[in-house]
C-alpha cells in the first residue's frame, strides 16, 4: 500500500513529520500531489526563494490554447520551477534553476516532457521527476538547505 507523506507546522515555525498514512486502495492524482507539494514548499523552502506553477494541463478550448502557445507556453513544461539564492546552495552544487515535473505513482512522461527536461539539463538546470513530497523533499536536499535543518 502506498505511503503518503504527513508533515505540519509546529510550534516556534519547526517543520514536524507527523506518522504516514496508509492510502488503501488509493493513489494520489497529480493535481494531489502537487497541492501537498505546494504547501510544503510554502513551509520549507529558505527565506528569497519563489516557485511557481505555469497551468499546463488546462482542457481549454482549441483557441485559447493557441493564444497560450503564442504567448510563450511551452507543451511538456515543468509542473513547479523554483529559484533560489546562491547562499543556499550547498558548496559542492553549482547554482541554477530548479525544475520539478510531478507525477502520480502510474504517471508517465509525455515526448515532450521528455525533450523539456532534456533541454533544461542542457542548459544547466537542476531537474527531477518527483512522485510525492518525500521525493521533493529528497531531491530539494540534495541541492540547498531546507528551514527544517536538512
């Protein structure tokens, strides 16, 4: 059975992991995750940090979605994009942008999400494919320091 990840907000602004709960015979869809995922950015990501969301997954009608093309949406982008401060940045990562493409625990990548995070790698930006907020988590760490202390 799948594990979805408990945290709260504590007492003095400490992040707190609470006991997973057990999902029986269910899986978090990706607008799901991605709303846990937001919320605990909201808690943990160092002070100067922002993220956003760019709605790409939007069942528009044909004409909008032409003018959103126009505009500069791009088909497969990343579902969050995060920036940083250098300062925050453990010493041996080098600083960029951070990519992260969400996806439920079947998802799979699109062609083009597939060619989108292709390009951001090559244009030096940290990416990764994250299933649940443990994996944001593990993948966040790996790059800066987080208010929780990791």
């Amino acid at each position: 059975m799948p594990l979805r990840d408990v945290w709260k907000q504590g007492r003095g602004g400490r992040l707190h992991i609470g006991r997973p709960l057990l999902l029986q015979d269910m899986t978090l869809s990706e607008t799901q995750i991605q709303m846990d995922v937001v919320k605990w950015l909201g808690l943990v990501l160092p002070s100067g940090s922002i993220f956003h969301h760019s709605p790409n997954e939007s069942l528009a009608k044909p004409q909008f979605r032409i003018k959103q093309a126009r505009m500069g949406l791009r088909k497969g982008w990343c579902d969050l994009e995060i920036f940083c401060q250098r300062t925050w940045f453990h010493q041996d990562v080098r600083w960029g942008p951070i990519f992260i493409e969400l996806k439920s625990e079947k998802g799979r990548l699109s062609p083009e999400q597939k060619q989108v995070l292709a390009m951001l790698d090559e244009a030096g930006c940290h990416t990764s494919v994250c299933r649940s907020v443990g994996e944001v988590t593990k993948f966040l760490q790996s790059l800066i320091q987080l208010k929780c202390g990791n």
